[in-house]
C-alpha cells in the first residue's frame, strides 16, 4: 500500500522566528534538538524505506508577511526534488481582504489548503491564537468559506474546548473541507479530559465537512506511546469513520522522541486490525481526495 504523510514541515532555521534567539515555549516542550536546518534531504533520509510516496507540507510559521515566500519555497523544493506534492499554506483568515492573499497563493499550483492556527488554551504555553473563539469571527467565517471558491481545504487546530465554535465555523463553510489537525490536540489525558475530548470530537464529528489528522499523538506526552496512539485511533476512528481520517508524521516534531519507522509502524499497528479500505483510507486514500493528490 501507497502512504500518505499528509502533515510534515521542512525549514530552514533563519525563516522561523521561533526557532531563533531566547526559546519561545511551544506545545510540544523543549526544542533544542530541532532548533537547526531540517532540510528536504533530511526528511527523506527519515522516511527512507516506509513505503510513504507522497507527502504534504503544511506552513511552518514563517513571518505572517512572509506566506507567499514559504509557499514558493516549497514549490521550488518540489521542482529540485519531487516532493513535497502538496502544500498547505498560510493566509490571515481574520484580514477582510484575504482574497487579495488567497489570489496570489492560487497562482502556485502545489497550494492546496490554508493552516491559520486558532487555538487557545488557558495554559499560557499553549496558546497561539490572539482570544479562544475566532472559529465564531464573522470575518474567519467568510474567508473559510471562500476557500471553496479555490478548491482550498483549511486545516483548522483547536482544542476540545473550542470545538463548539469549530462546529460553527463548519456550518458556516459548509463547502469547504475542515481538516481537524492532530485529532483535535487532546492536551489533558486524565479521565475527565478524555471524557470532555470525547464529548467534543462526537459534536464536530456530525459535520460531513470536517475530516481528522491522526497526527501529533506525543506533542503533549512528548514521547511515541502505542497505546496512547492505539487509544486516539480508536477513538477517532470510531467517531469520524476511515474515510474521514488520515494520517500525518507532524515531522520533525516528533523526532524529539522517536524516529520515524517506529512511529509509522506504532500508527499502522493501531490500524491493524482494520478492514483494507480501512487502512488504506487512513493512509493513503482520504489525504488523496483531500488535498487532490491524483
């Protein structure tokens, strides 16, 4: 079988702000190791003998004014080397005049969704977005249904207790496709938080519209656990359907605590015991048809 990685980031370190000076704190915990290059040689040296054929970038955070300059990066990487074969971009989904953004990023063909982080938490270390209910902007809303004008996806992060808001932005960009990034960012382990996660998933689940990443599984337990990854998948699984879901390495990220074989082959163990088209569409189909791989 053919695998997708439909969520990985290459850069160079001098792009990324975050990368450079003090360390800022992130999600996924201290960074040391990835605070360097990670060149396109490097991500297919990891990857080298997976079977993964395919791969989509999804934006980095390089300087907001700098989106288009990332974008055609990454286009000419694709021209030196193949890959990646699609990339997921960044446009301000809360400026009035997006379009004017979303026009140029049109013109570059391996451009096929937006990533506007949204998500904002109580714990200062893991907010991102200015407030916690931007899912709810009126101007969000537009933009995120205009996206269907140019046959972009956007890929929406938020955590469980935004979903609520999620599903409203889902309503109200009912033709685009909401790609709900690492399963929704389960952040609180303990029961009571599976529990609230659980609760939240199943709503933004009922909307066609939305699709889910099993992705990112270690940034919060910072390391690459089975069953932890067995426990979300099933979960997941259960609430948005094979054909709804699709899988991502979210490296180097991960390659804080594990490689890239071992975390391929924790996913696919998850999904073992799942029909074929199952696990195809996991890994292969649902990436295809989403971020028109074809």
């Amino acid at each position: 079988m053919s695998i997708v990685d439909a969520h990985f980031h290459v850069w160079r370190q001098a792009d990324l702000p975050w990368l450079m000076g003090p360390m800022q704190p992130r999600i996924f915990g201290a960074y040391d190791p990835i605070r360097r290059d990670y060149p396109m040689a490097e991500y297919l040296a990891d990857l080298a003998g997976t079977g993964v054929t395919r791969a989509v970038y999804v934006q980095a955070n390089w300087p907001t004014d700098r989106a288009m300059d990332e974008a055609e990066w990454i286009a000419s990487l694709n021209a030196k080397t193949g890959w990646p074969h699609a990339t997921v971009a960044y446009a301000d989904m809360t400026d009035p005049d997006a379009a004017r953004a979303l026009d140029r990023l049109a013109q570059i063909p391996l451009v096929r969704g937006i990533r506007q982080q949204l998500h904002w938490h109580q714990t200062p270390e893991y907010r991102f977005a200015a407030h916690d209910d931007l899912c709810r902007d009126a101007t969000v809303q537009r933009n995120v249904a205009r996206l269907a004008d140019y046959g972009f996806s956007f890929d929406l992060q938020v955590f469980a207790g935004q979903m609520a808001g999620a599903v409203e932005l889902a309503q109200a960009a009912p033709k685009t496709t909401l790609v709900l990034q690492h399963a929704g960012m389960l952040e609180d382990t303990s029961d009571a938080g599976r529990t609230a996660w659980r609760t939240a998933m199943a709503k933004l689940a009922q909307e066609p519209n939305v699709t889910s990443k099993l992705s990112g599984f270690g940034t919060f337990i910072h390391r690459c656990d089975a069953d932890h990854i067995a426990w979300q998948t099933r979960e997941t699984l259960a609430l948005f359907g094979a054909d709804r879901c699709l899988w991502g390495s979210n490296f180097p990220i991960e390659k804080l605590w594990t490689d890239y074989a071992t975390l391929l082959n924790a996913h696919q163990t998850a999904a073992a015991d799942l029909p074929p088209q199952d696990q195809a569409a996991i890994f292969n189909d649902t990436a295809t048809r989403v971020y028109r791989l074809n």
